[in-house]
C-alpha cells in the first residue's frame, strides 16, 4: 500500500482538503496504476511558523492564495 503525507498550514477547509485529496489520488493513481482505494492519505497541519521557506517562516495561511486554486485546478485537469 502506498502511503502519501501531506503538510499544510491550518486553515483550508475540509472541502479544500478533499479536493487536494481526490486530486491526489486520481493522479497517482494514473501513474503508478494502483487503484486509489490502495493509497493511504495523510494531512497534517501546523502554523505557518512551522514551515520555513528558503530561510524565512511561512505566515499563516489565507483564504484564496492563488497557489492552492492552479494546484487544485491543474489536479483537476489531469484526470
């Protein structure tokens, strides 16, 4: 069984996440031919204080950053 993990910072909603997660899943899926109902999925989030990018931390999330809409939307695509 595969088993993805996910970090993100708190606040997307749970609608957000099951698009993430479906999304995921039809793609891996396609890639590596293992049935999505095969793939084990995990979440976890945490304050954007916790993620550091290129040596700055990450603020907190917020509604709508343009980042999560073209990777839910190129999720979609792939199917």
């Amino acid at each position: 069984m595969t088993m993805i993990s996910c970090d993100m910072r708190y606040g997307r909603t749970d609608q957000q996440k099951r698009a993430l997660a479906a999304g995921l899943l039809r793609v891996i899926s396609e890639a590596t031919g293992e049935a999505a109902t095969d793939i084990f999925f995990v979440i976890r989030e945490g304050r954007g204080i916790n993620f550091v990018e290129h040596g700055h931390h990450l603020p907190e999330y917020t509604d709508g950053a343009a980042d999560d809409k073209d990777l839910i939307s190129h999720l979609n695509q792939s199917l």
